[in-house]
C-alpha cells in the first residue's frame, strides 16, 4: 500500500519550490537532475545511520554545499537541492502515515470529499487523475484476458502503446506534462499525484528518499514528463 508524506510536508516543499526553484532556461535532462539528487540523498542516508540526521546548508561564492552529519564530506550541488536538505532531512527521520494509499483516494480528495487535505489548486487534478485510474484499471483488466490468450491482448496492447508513443500531445502526455506544471505552480494535489505514480510509498516504512528524489527530479526536469509518462 502506497503512503504519502502528509500535506504539510508538501506545503513546505511548495515553499522550497517557491523560493529556490530553477529557472525554466537552467533545466537540465532528468536523469542529470536525479544524479544530482541522489548523490546527496544517499549521503544524507549514510549520515543518518552513522549519527542521526545533522544537516547544514551554506552558500559560498554562489555554489550551494551541504554538509550531511558528523565526518562526511561537504558535496556542492545545485541550489535547490540544498535548499530541500532540511526537508529530506525530515523524510529520513519519519513522518507519521496519512491514510492516503490510493489513487482514488488522491482524486477524492483532490474533489473535496473524504481526506480533502490534498486540495487541488490547478482545477486539473481530478480531470487527470480519472485519466490515470481509468487507464490503470485498463491494464489490469488487459493483463487478466491475457491469461487466457497466451498473452496475445498483452503483446497487441503493447505494441499499440509503442505506435502512440511517437504521437505527439497524446492524452498520456498531455496529463503528464498537466501533472508536471501543476506540481510546478503549488498544487499539492499535483506533487502528490507525481509521486505516487513514481513509485510505491511503504505504510508505516521508512520513507524512500530515492523515491522522494525521483519525484522532484521529474518536476524539475526539462524532460521529467516523459519520465513520468513511462511509470503508467
């Protein structure tokens, strides 16, 4: 069951992204985000085992550093990365579950029924969720027929996912990229939505900051969206 960190952990991350976001002109590729993500969430990993969670952020001659625990080395990274230190931080000490474990759970709340703490500020959310959930569902049910056709719905399925995929503005796309600005411009909604599709979020475990990582890499991506795109 997937469990996402709490809104109020995403409210602070809308104020990181508001203050120390990068600018549409200094993107880079996603899987150069996430690198540079992951070089400090797994040091911040190491640090929390040997000595508990110690982070501090400095910024010198414009390079941003952060320094993780007790005699670990500083590593510079790019400024929004030491921004959200503090934040990965917290994630690696644990946060308390929140009861959102599900698609339809998101998109219930996204509507203002149920847990609304989610609240969609794009308009969009509900929209692109039902999009997803439906084409889920699809897949679920293509993979049941394949049983019993050796597989032959699976394979025609895939083969016609793969014609689409170089189709430009396809609807997959189009509620990738619609995730991805909404996530861009505060929507917790819209952050909640990416990184639940980017992967499962363990109830009552450990929170996964390579998976935390993922997700912001795929908001701050230049090609992120079809990163996302590839998870559903």
């Amino acid at each position: 069951m997937m469990a996402l960190p709490p809104p109020e952990k995403l409210h602070d991350l809308v104020r990181i992204f508001q203050t120390s976001a990068l600018a549409a002109s200094s993107f880079e590729p996603f899987s150069v985000t996430k690198a540079k993500l992951a070089k400090y969430t797994k040091m911040l990993a190491t640090a929390a085992v040997q000595s508990g969670i110690q982070t501090g952020v400095t910024v010198a001659s414009g390079v941003a550093t952060v320094s993780v625990g007790v005699g670990v080395a500083s590593i510079a990274i790019f400024p929004l990365g030491a921004a959200l230190a503090p934040w990965f931080g917290a994630l690696a000490i644990g946060y308390k579950a929140n009861g959102i474990f599900a698609l339809h759970d998101l998109r219930a709340s996204a509507a203002g029924r149920g847990n609304g703490a989610y609240a969609c500020t794009c308009g969009k959310c509900v929209e692109h969720l039902t999009y997803v959930i439906d084409r889920k569902e699809a897949n679920t049910a293509i993979l049941a027929v394949g049983i019993f056709t050796a597989g032959l719905a699976i394979i025609a399925d895939r083969l016609n996912s793969v014609r689409k995929s170089f189709q430009s503005n396809r609807p997959k796309e189009r509620i990738c990229r619609g995730f991805v600005a909404g996530a861009r411009d505060g929507c917790i909604c819209a952050i909640a939505s990416v990184m639940m599709i980017s992967g499962d979020w363990k109830h009552e475990e450990k929170a996964d900051l390579d998976l935390a990582s993922e997700a912001i890499a795929i908001i701050w991506s230049s090609d992120g969206h079809e990163r996302l795109k590839s998870k559903w």
